[in-house]
C-alpha cells in the first residue's frame, strides 16, 4: 500500500484550507473520482483505488493509496493531488513516498 507526504518545497506550513470542501482542492481532475468522505479529511475511490488525503503534521498532508493497479499509477495519483495542492494555495508542492 503506497504512502505519501507532501509538503511545500520552501519548508512553509500550508495555507488554511476549508475543511468540508477538500475534494473541490484535492480530488484529481483527470480521473474518475467517487467521494467517500470529505469532511475531516477527504478519501475517494478511483478505480479499483481507495485515496484517503489528510492533515498528518504540521506542514505535511498524507495520503494513502489502497488497491492500487500498480505502484505507478498510485504514484500518478498522489502526483496530481500534490499538483492541485500547489495550484490551490499558490505553493509549490514536493510530494515523498513513503513506502510501496
């Protein structure tokens, strides 16, 4: 099960995002996503994949990939969500795995 962080690549704490909304931020547009939870944090399924992405430490989110196809198209995933991360909060986004 690959594990990601991402964190900004100046070393900054995220900007505050809205709890309750974090799919319209996170969730990847080039997928064909089903939300399951967007409250505390925001855990979707695309394909066979269940994402969950949240508020891990200070500076850093999390995201956990189940059930992935492959490792690389969990890589692609938690890539397009560190992408929309940066793009909505004007910082730049340095994504880390964790573990495959």
């Amino acid at each position: 099960m690959p594990e990601y962080t991402i964190s900004t690549q100046s070393g900054r704490d995220w900007p505050d995002m809205p709890a309750g909304d974090l799919s319209s931020y996170l969730l990847p547009k080039s997928l064909q996503c089903k939300i399951v939870d967007d409250s505390e944090g925001l855990v979707f399924r695309a394909g066979k994949a269940t994402v969950s992405v949240y508020w891990e430490l200070a500076g850093t989110w999390y995201i956990d990939i189940e059930g992935s196809e492959s490792s690389g198209s969990a890589d692609l995933i938690a890539a397009e969500i560190a992408q929309q991360l940066g793009v909505a909060t004007g910082e730049q986004a340095v994504q880390y795995k964790v573990t495959d």
